[in-house]
C-alpha cells in the first residue's frame, strides 16, 4: 500500500532488458540512471492502495491484499488512458520526500 510520503510510482527504461537488479534509491539520489529508474512522491493526502502495471496493449490491476485480485485487461485505449492519467500523476509529484 502507498501512503503520503512513499514512492507512488517508479518510471524504467523501456524494453531494456539489459537493465540490472533493482536496488534501493539512495537519499539524496533519487534519479537512479544506472538503474534506469525515478522516483517521484505522490501530494499529501494521496493514498493507493493497489498496483497498475501499464503497457502499449494491455494494463494490469493488482489489488490490495485485503481485496485479493487483479485483473488484466487488454485494451490499446485503456492502455493510452492509464498512460495519460499516469503521466499527470507524475507531473503533479515531487521528487523530494516530503517527511524530510
């Protein structure tokens, strides 16, 4: 589960299949180019309590363990959909940890 003040989302390399392990952010450093990631912190007050993975075709919804499912839906507008709503989460967060 994401709480205010955690990563809400991780953006990686596309199609880089040579990318290595995750490791974990540093502090300071939260743009990791050697490992093909950033993280970014949702607003206060925004929680999400489940995944979505996006690709070009299809977007998978993992829920909570609470709810227990998922579910994959193989849509190509779906996928572009959840991509904008995505790319305007990402643009209204922070790349600083608001706790500090």
């Amino acid at each position: 589960m994401t709480t205010t003040g955690q990563p809400v989302s991780t953006r990686h390399a596309a199609n880089d299949h040579t990318a290595p392990s995750p490791k974990p952010l540093r502090t300071l450093n939260l743009v990791a180019t050697d490992e093909f990631r950033e993280a970014r912190y949702a607003p206060p007050g925004q929680v999400f309590t489940m995944t979505t993975i996006i690709g070009a075709e299809s977007v998978a919804v993992i829920s909570s363990h609470k709810e227990q499912f998922a579910m994959m839906i193989d849509s190509r507008e779906d996928a572009a959909i959840q991509s904008n709503l995505f790319d305007i989460l990402w643009n209204v967060s922070g790349i600083t940890d608001p706790r500090q």
